[in-house]
C-alpha cells in the first residue's frame, strides 16, 4: 500500500477537506495512474450528500471522482495495453467479474459483481474504494481506456462519464440523420447529448428552465432551443420527437416529455433524482411510446466514443478549478450555474 493525496467529505453535511488515503500497489494486472484532471459530475454531489441513501448509501469518508484522466506511472507484469508515460483515462468501473453473460455482451456496467470506482466495496482493501479527486489511481487494466493525444485533457476527463452515458442510450435508440431529438437539462450531460446528438446528425432540440443558456444551446449543435417552462413553446412540438434523452438531476414533470413523442418514440432517463418520478400510463398507451433508463455504458462502448470524440475533436466545454475551489463548485452546481463541467486540474493537489 501507498499514501495518495485526495480530497473527501466526512458526512453528509461536511465540506470537503485534505486528506490522505491508502492505494493498492499495482498488482500484475494493474496500471498506476498519476490523475491530472477529475471531473465533478453531478453523482458526485448527489453521493457526497447522501441523497441517493435508498439505493446506495454512502460510506464515509467517501472520495468522489469518476471522470479521470492522467498518465501512467506504473504497470504490472502481465500488464499489455499501457506503458508508462502513456495517457489514460477511468470512468465509472473499475472492476467487475468478467464471466458473467453481461460482461460478456459488453455490458460491465450491468455485472452482478461490479466495482463502482468510489463508494463500492474495494475487494483489494477490503474497505470502499475512493475515487479521482486524488493525485493517483490503481485500477486493473481491462477498465483503463485510451485517450487521443489531439484531445483537451481538462475536457477529455468529463467524457468518461457525461460522454458514454449520453452517447450509450442515443446508439441503442438509433439517433441518425433524419431522426428529431430532445435533449432535456442543459447540464454537464445535456450539453454533451446536444454535441453528440449534433454529430450524429440529428435534428436537435434542446429542453432548459435557463432561458441564459439559449444561445450556448445553439452554439453546441442544438438546432432549437423550448424553454420548458413555457406551455406554448412545449405545445408546438406535441407528437413529433423520435427520441428524448432526460439528463435533469431534480424531481420535474415527465409527462410533459412523453407527450412530445411520436408513436413509437422513446424517452431515456439518464438523470437520477432523489424522489421516484410519476409517470402518467396514458401517454404511455396511447401512442405505444416507451420509458427507459441507462446506466454510463460498456468498456468497449467507452473506448469507442472516446475514439469518436477523438476523430470528431468533442470534448466537454469545462470551467477548470483547483482543488481548494470545490466546496465554492459544488454550491454553483447545485444551483445549475456552471457551463458546462466543472474539471479539477489535480496539479493544485501537489501544494496540500
Ligand atoms: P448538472 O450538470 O447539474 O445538470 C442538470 C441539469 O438539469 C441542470 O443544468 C438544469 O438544466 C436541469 N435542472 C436542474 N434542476 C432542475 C429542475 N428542478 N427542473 C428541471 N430541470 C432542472 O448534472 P449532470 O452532472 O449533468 O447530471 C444529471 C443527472 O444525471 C444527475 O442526476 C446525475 O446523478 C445523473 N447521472 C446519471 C448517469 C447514468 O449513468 N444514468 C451518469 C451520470 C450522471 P437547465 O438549466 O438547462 O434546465
Ligand atoms: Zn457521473
């Protein structure tokens, strides 16, 4: 074991302080990862402040952290994919059993026995493991992807989650060319569903209660822009969506969505409110329309919109804050005020 810097809350209601915590040293299979940039996704609040108790109650002190990229240090023995000094970067996982037939299809996310990078049982250290707000990182190979050297780091690091988690559900449900597409909550997801809806071609409306965030929402890729909280905009498009993807973090009325939907049409729920939503089964029926959820995505899903992001130059527009800042950025993004990730440039570590 080794000491590693990091930065982790205590309870529920505590800032974030300086901390010191113990990794893993890497073993055969592992890479060690110096974290340059980590970022503050929306579930990192929702975990540091135990809103999500019911499902996964948090374990203090918890470390967050699931959008890191950095280089790396070190690798194990049997270690073949990475060298170190090569760029790498971790998302959600870090582990899971491999045998099972959804890691077999390429779903790890969907294991019986996966390892969520923070807040999970660490089988290694038999505590919970702790996430990238921290200098270093040891994880085994198989979840440790490839990044493009054209890419921003700062920006690349959001990828690893809000990128596959808009990117996986807008593959399945066939987003193309010639296919309208709403993207709800202008936030550190919606902003990317709005980029990749775009690249894919779509027609893209986005959905915001931030009549401010208009002109980003085009500047992004979106080729309309509803402000949700008015009836009139929401009504001229009533029947005519193929696809929403719901990226909102907060309690709000679906049912306004589903009726935006053409028959047949699906509306996907990525954003993962405290309180259960109440969905009306009328809008449901009556157009065979459907109601789905999606978890981030695969590894191999993961890499191939990494390499995507890579071809196409897509990454997050990020504000980049050092680490003493994150209690001052966890207040803004509860209130919605960044554009449109924040990312911690985890050099500001080195001075704690
Ligand atoms: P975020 O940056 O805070 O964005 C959420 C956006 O939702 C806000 O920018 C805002 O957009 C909108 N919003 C906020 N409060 C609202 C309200 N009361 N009513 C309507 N709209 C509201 O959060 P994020 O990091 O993108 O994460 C979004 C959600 O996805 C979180 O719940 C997170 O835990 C979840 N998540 C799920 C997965 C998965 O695998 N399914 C992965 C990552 C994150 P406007 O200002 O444009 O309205
Ligand atoms: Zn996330």
């Amino acid at each position: 074991m080794y000491n590693a810097k990091a930065y982790s809350v205590s309870s529920a209601t505590s800032p974030f302080e300086s901390t010191v915590i113990a990794r893993r040293d890497p073993t055969e299979h592992d890479v060690q990862i110096e974290i340059l940039f980590c970022g503050i996704c929306h579930s990192d609040l929702h975990q540091a402040r135990n809103e999500w108790s019911g499902m996964m109650p948090t374990v203090y002190p918890c470390v967050p952290g699931h959008e890191i990229v950095g280089r790396v240090t070190r690798v194990g023995s049997a270690v073949t994919k990475f060298k170190a000094g090569d760029l790498a970067a971790v998302g959600c996982l870090v582990d899971s059993d491999g045998t099972c037939p959804e890691c077999k299809a390429g779903f790890e996310q969907f294991c019986p026995n996966m390892t969520l990078t923070y807040n999970f049982p660490d089988k290694h250290t038999g505590g919970v493991t702790y996430g990238g707000y921290s200098d270093s990182v040891v994880v085994n190979e198989r979840f440790v992807l490839s990044v493009s050297k054209n890419l921003d780091l700062a920006g690349t690091a959001p990828l690893l989650c809000a990128g596959i988690t808009t990117y996986s559900p807008m593959r399945h449900w066939g987003v193309t060319k010639g296919k309208k597409v709403g993207v709800v909550g202008l936030g550190g997801l919606g902003h990317m569903g709005v980029k990749f809806a775009h690249a894919f071609g779509a027609h893209t409306v986005v959905f915001t209660t931030s009549p401010n965030k208009k002109e980003d929402a085009l500047r992004l890729g979106a080729d309309e822009v509803v402000v949700s909280r008015n009836a009139d905009e929401m009504a001229k498009h009533a029947g005519s969506f193929d696809f929403i993807l719901d990226a909102v973090a907060a309690e709000h009325d679906i049912n306004a969505y589903i009726q935006l939907l053409k028959r047949d049409g699906n509306i996907t729920m990525v954003g993962a409110p405290e309180k259960p939503l109440s969905v009306s089964v009328f809008g449901l029926i009556f157009a065979r329309r459907s109601f789905s959820g999606s978890l981030i995505g695969g590894i191999a899903e993961t890499q191939e919109m990494l390499d995507f992001c890579g071809e196409h130059n897509i990454t997050s527009d990020v504000e980049v804050i050092p680490i003493q800042k994150i209690n001052e950025a966890y207040e803004r993004l509860a209130r919605s005020d960044v554009k449109y990730r924040f990312s911690i440039d985890m050099a500001s570590l080195k001075s704690e």
